[in-house]
C-alpha cells in the first residue's frame, strides 16, 4: 500500500487535533520547574497552523501538493524552538515527495532523512536525549527497513515503535529527565503527531475535537477567528422589530411570506400579542411598512437596523489590527529599523522609547510564531530590519523569518529583556552595519540578567525539592536559587550578579507586583547596595516574572 494525498492530508489534520487535545499532557513533562511548559502548546499551535489550507484540498490531491502546503504552514506558524523543529521535520516531506503522486516506503524514509538533516543543522549544539533523537532514530529504523515492505503504513508503523523506543531513552540520555522521572516532552509532541498519522495510514477516521464540559471546545488552530471569506452577505441590512398586534390582525404567516420575498434569515414569531421580527434585507423600510398591516410597533425595544457589511468590514479591520501588522515598502531613505519581541506595557514602552518600530507581543509560556514575527519585519519601512527575540525559546522561530523576508534582516541573540534594551542603547544610526551588529552583540553579551518566578510545579533540582508557588531567582537564565519571599529573593539575586566593576541595576517589575511593593523593594535594595551601585525602577508589566533585573 502507497500512502495517497487524501491520506496525508488527512493525516496532517488528524495529527493537528489530536496534539491539540494532548498538549497539556506534553506540557507537563517539561521539567524544569519555572512556568515555561510550553511544549505541547508550541508545537500543537505549529502543527495547527497547516489546518485551514489542508482542509480546502480536494480528495484527488497529491503527496507532493499536501507536502509541500503542510511545510509552508508549519514554516510560518512555527513557535518556539520545539515548533520550529518539528516544522524543519515536515520540510523533509516536502523535499523527499517532491514530483510524486503517491508516496512509497522509500519516499518516506527519504523524506525522515531530510527532515532531521535539516533539524539537526538548524540547531547550533544538537542535544541528544531530545526530540531530535527521537527523530533521527525513528528515520534510522526507517531506511533500514523500507525495503522490507511495500506497505507504507507497515513502515510507518515501525517508525513510530522506534521513536517510542528511542523516547523511553531520553532520562538515560539527559539527567535533568532522569532526575525528575519524566521523558523529553519534544520527543513525546512528536511521537503524539506521528502516531495520529499512523492511525489514518491504517484506514481510521480524521480526529475530531472532544467537547468538554458540555460544551464543544473551539480548536482555531492559529487561524484568525474572522476573516474576509468566512461570512456570506446577500442583504444589508438586519432588521429586528417587534409589533403589537391589532384587533383584526391578519395571519402572521402572511407577513412571513412577504419577507422571505424581500430577504433572507426570515425569524417571525407570535403569541397572543405580538409579533417578533427578524430580517436581512436591502428594504428595509418595505418591511417596516408591511408590518403596519398587522399592528403597531412598540418603544421598548426599539425598531433596530444594522448594515451589516459596514459591521463586517468593521470586523475585519478590527481582526487584522489585532492579527498582524500593515505591510509597508521599503523606505530606501531608512538604512535601519527594529523589531523587538516583549510582553508587558511598560516593557514595550521602553522598547518603542528606544527606537524599536514594532512589538511582537510574546515571551516566555508565549512564544510568537515565525510567521508574527515576519508580519512585524514586513512592518517595518527599512533596508536593514534587526531583530530582538528576547527570549533563547523564540530566537530560532525568528531566524527562520530570514529567509522568507523581501528586505535584509539581522537577527540577533538577545535572551531577555535587558540584553534586548542594552542592545538597542549602544546603536549608532551614523555606524555601518557591521559596526552596529558587532557593538550591539557585545553590548548583548555584557549584561548580567536575573529573573525572580515561582514554581508552577514540585520538582527537585541538583537533590533540593522544590515545592509548587515556591519563589526562583534565575541568573541569566539557570536556576540560582529558591526562596520563600519575592523581595529577598531579588535582593540575594542582585547580589549574585553585581561584581566590582558594576555600575547600574534596573529593577524592572511585573503584573503580580504593586507599585507600593516594587518601591518598597527598591528603598530595601538601596538600603543593602548603598553608594556601590544606581538602582532604577520601571514599571514592566510583564507576566510571569516577578522582578527582571538588569546589572551593567
């Protein structure tokens, strides 16, 4: 048995709802206990993104047509580092099925192989134990065995078994999995994907969301809640009033018929009273003189008349202001321009205060997609476009934008917000490109960045538990410490981080802190560092850390 279009299409879709359904299972594993379990959410969002352009094929659809709209969605809709590794995986579909109708054993195995190839060079230190071992191990298993079979279902089918294989590995592989009992969560979205696959290549049925709690849960699967196609406007007006009926009222059911006439989405009910009235229409005024004949309207509610296509263009402005940004040519009298990612309104304050065009909203538990991040780029009128990820989870959704941008794009390693801020500080609009790339990754490197969070989970980190709502102090980046009290626990940070040659300290502070207690924080802080250093406050906003603290 070959694997047709139909199937692979079919395959994507089903694969999208059920790690859709899975994703708070994957998000879970992921171990480390700062609230980042973004997993399942990444690569479920990612996956999802292909949803909306495969279900407009046809059932005579090819392999390669599938392949190659699936690779295309999965580029652009990729988030965070897990999202885009699973979108560089299905870019091998699109390669090894390039030109066929159907897809063979082989075809499959080649196109495994050319997906971790590409996985594997997109990430600067490939670290085993991952989903990129899970990968590479199932597209081993699948080389050797494609010419065993001719059945690409039985293929698949083993390839699933020696990813599940090479999953139950991953804790001997990575300590950290070890230590806290669980497997890779990459590895485990990825088996998840491919064994909904594998379920439609055995002659199942397309996955359909599951309704919880009575109610059905909407999977929009990174598509615009509203868009320019999805609603179908043949009158213009909705029209709604009510009529008290007269003595000698004739039968409401002749006014029914009168406005089906000159209308659609007809609603007429009565009772002993009155008579309720819906309609679409473009006379408006015909069916208001209609109802005439059976009564009198009354006050209470009003007669309404709404146009309708000037509320849905309404809509539709209303989405894309919300969705994405205005494309603009570029400025040729603009040399540079800059794209920050940030999270909170005094974060991106800032980051407009220093120069930055346009803010991708995202960090960390919201990892933009590659292709948020484009928008943002295409935003942004200037030859040269840098960008701030400012955040390590998002740097490689970003990178990916590189290559589908039509103007030069620079993006650079900023894992937090202070490097994003330090950043733009040291650019000279009067320095070349290369100056200023080089000035600002220095600038990047010499910041020392703290983060004061909570635990969303029990863990145990190098022998010590850690219990659930427990305060963690990160330094620049790992794990430094935990603490019962969100104030000593930035001070013991800041701390940690100043050296002798330090000169100022940013406090910038959260959602989850009131402005009484952030200056209470920062009085506490000048009373413990003195003269040593220049502490400043700053109103972040952002979710999910408590204190983000800035040492240069």
């Amino acid at each position: 048995m070959v694997i047709k279009g139909k199937m692979l299409r079919d395959a994507f879709i089903s694969a999208a709802v059920v790690i859709s359904e899975k994703k708070r299972d994957v998000d879970e594993l992921n171990v480390y206990p700062v609230p980042d379990g973004d997993t399942g959410t990444n690569m479920s969002m990612t996956i999802g993104n292909t949803v909306a352009e495969l279900q407009r094929m046809d059932d005579k659809v090819t392999v390669t047509a599938v392949a190659d709209a699936a690779a295309s969605s999965l580029l652009r809709g990729a988030r965070g580092n897990s999202g885009v590794i699973l979108s560089l995986l299905f870019r091998g579909f699109s390669k090894g099925l390039s030109g066929k109708a159907e897809a063979t054993p082989a075809d499959l195995a080649l196109a495994l192989e050319l997906g971790v190839d590409a996985a594997y060079k997109a990430v600067m230190n490939p670290t085993e134990g991952t989903i990129l071992t899970v990968a590479r191990k199932a597209a081993e298993k699948a080389k050797d065995f494609c010419d065993k079979t001719d059945d690409s279902s039985v293929l698949w089918e083993e390839v699933c078994k020696e990813a599940k294989i090479a999953l139950d590995k991953t804790p001997e592989q990575l300590p950290v999995l070890k230590k806290a009992g669980v497997v890779d969560a990459g590895g485990m979205g990825l088996l998840v994907i491919w064994n909904a696959m594998l379920d439609i290549f055995k002659g199942g049925k397309v996955a359909k969301p599951e309704e919880k709690s009575g109610e059905r849960e909407v999977a929009t699967f990174g598509v615009s809640a509203f868009n320019d196609d999805d609603e179908e406007i043949n009158f213009t007006y909705c029209t709604e009033f009510i009529v008290e009926k007269s003595s000698d009222c004739p039968d409401p059911l002749k006014l029914r018929a009168y406005l089906e006439t000159i209308g659609d989405c007809v609603v007429v009910v009565d009772d002993d009273e009155i008579i309720k009235v819906h309609v679409h229409t473009d006379n408006p005024g015909k069916a208001l003189q209609k109802a005439l004949e059976f009564g009198q309207f009354i006050n209470n509610p009003k007669p309404k008349i709404e146009n309708m296509r000037i509320q849905h263009e309404g809509k539709v402005r209303e989405a894309k202001k919300l969705s994405g940004f205005e494309y603009k040519e570029v400025d040729p009298d603009r040399k540079y321009g800059f794209v920050a990612v940030a999270a909170g309104q005094g974060v991106e304050d800032m980051f407009r205060d220093l120069g930055v065009d346009c803010i991708v909203r995202g960090g960390q538990t919201m990892n933009p997609s590659t292709d948020d991040i484009l928008q943002a780029i295409h935003a942004t009128p200037a030859e040269t476009v840098f960008v701030l990820p400012n955040n390590k989870n998002i740097i490689m959704a970003a990178e990916q934008a590189i290559k589908l941008a039509d103007r030069k794009v620079c993006v650079l390693q900023s894992r937090s917000i202070p490097q994003g801020m330090s950043a733009m500080l040291v650019f000279d609009d009067n320095a070349d490109f290369s100056e200023n790339r080089m000035a600002m990754t220095k600038a990047i490197e010499h910041v020392q960045t703290g983060q004061v969070t909570f635990a969303a989970r029990d863990s145990e980190i190098d022998g010590k538990k850690i219990k659930q709502g427990e305060i963690l102090a990160l330094e620049n980046g790992k794990l430094a410490f935990s603490e019962k009290d969100v104030q000593k626990a930035t001070y013991k940070l800041t701390k940690k981080l100043v050296k002798s040659d330090s000169s100022f300290v940013t406090l910038i502070y959260g959602a989850d802190v009131t402005d009484t207690r952030a200056q209470e924080t920062l009085e506490f802080m000048q009373q413990k560092f003195g003269d040593k250093v220049e502490i400043t406050l700053i109103n972040g906003g952002q979710p999910v850390y408590y204190y983000i603290v800035s040492v240069e």
